[in-house]
C-alpha cells in the first residue's frame, strides 16, 4: 500500500504541501528586448498581454501591476469599485471640483436703469454718493443719476431692500433696464 501526495507545483495558486497562504500565479517569462531579436514594441505587446491575463487571475479588484522584461516596463494603476462581498473596500467617489463662479443668490433684488445713458453715484462730483452697500433703502428713493444727452434723470427705487452690490461704476455708460445695485429684499 503506497501513499500518494499531489502536490501542484509552485507558482499555479496552489496551496503549497506544507499550508499556509496560496502561492500567487507567476506569469509566463516575457523576453526582453533583444531577446531573440524580439523588437521592444513586441517586448510590450507581450507584457500588455500578461499584464490583462494576470489580472484576470487575481480576485478582487487590482489597483496596481508592474511587469518589467529587460529595459522595457508596463505599469498599470486604477481604481475599480469592489464588488458587493469583496474584501476590498470601494475607493472614494471622484467629487468634480466646484464652478468657479459662484452662482447670484435666488432672491436678490435689482435697481435697473431707466435710460440709455452715464451712471453717476453722486448728485455732484466730490459729493458723496446717494446709497452705499449696506445702506437700508425704501421704494422712491433717488439711488443714482444717469445723464443723457444733457439731462440729469433720477434712477429710484421700485421696492425696499438693503443695498449688498453696487454693479455699475460711477461715470460709466449704462444700457436701458442695466442692473445698477443689487439689493437682498427688506
């Protein structure tokens, strides 16, 4: 009566005869480059071969291989989502960075221009301006002048608000209905 061990040899993700951990599958040696008169764009095509063919073998998703043969290297990382029931842990979402412009708030408020003209903050130069942000204002209230062709119109507000944005510069051309301040509602 003989007794009869089969034991698989290293390197096929056998457990080797003593126990312990499986031992990793090795790929097939890759010639390098010169090898056989092997041209190196062949060297990485074998490697980019071996490379697909060990992943395939591993469990879990791989996040790093590095196959070298000769001078020539294939390395290859990524991130892949575990499986439900993995051992691995999924990685973080990728969070798009946010806009650079911020987006204008939903409820604020506008003063617009009443006429094609120049916007002047000030009943004079030198005097001080009519509001300023942060100033409290009323519907009625003079808040700019825009000059046009000679003729000095007052821009009033149509509604109360606290002034927070002052949009046009003091002695530039404005457009019909422009934005001049903006206003968070009162």
């Amino acid at each position: 009566m003989s007794a009869r061990t089969d034991t698989a040899p290293a390197g096929n993700g056998a457990t080797p005869s003593g126990g312990g951990q499986p031992v990793p599958p090795r790929p097939p040696r890759v010639p390098a480059a010169g090898d056989a008169g092997e041209p190196p764009d062949a060297v990485l095509a074998g490697l980019r071969r071996h490379a697909r063919q060990v992943v395939a073998e591993l469990p879990g998703p791989v996040r790093r291989v590095l196959l070298r043969a000769g001078d020539s290297v294939l390395e290859v990382e990524w991130h892949d989502a575990a499986t439900p029931g993995s051992a691995y842990p999924a990685p973080p979402p990728v969070v798009p960075p946010a806009p650079a412009v911020a987006p204008e708030p939903v409820h604020r408020l506008a003063v617009r221009s009443p006429i094609v003209g120049t916007f002047y903050r000030a009943p004079e130069p030198g005097a001080a301006p009519f509001v300023a942000v942060g100033d409290v204002i009323r519907p009625g209230q003079v808040v700019g002048i825009v000059e046009a062709m000679k003729l000095m119109n007052e821009v009033t507000a149509d509604r109360a608000g606290r002034v927070v944005e002052v949009l046009a510069d003091d002695g530039q051309p404005v457009e019909y209905d422009q934005p001049l301040l903006a206003l968070d509602p009162a």
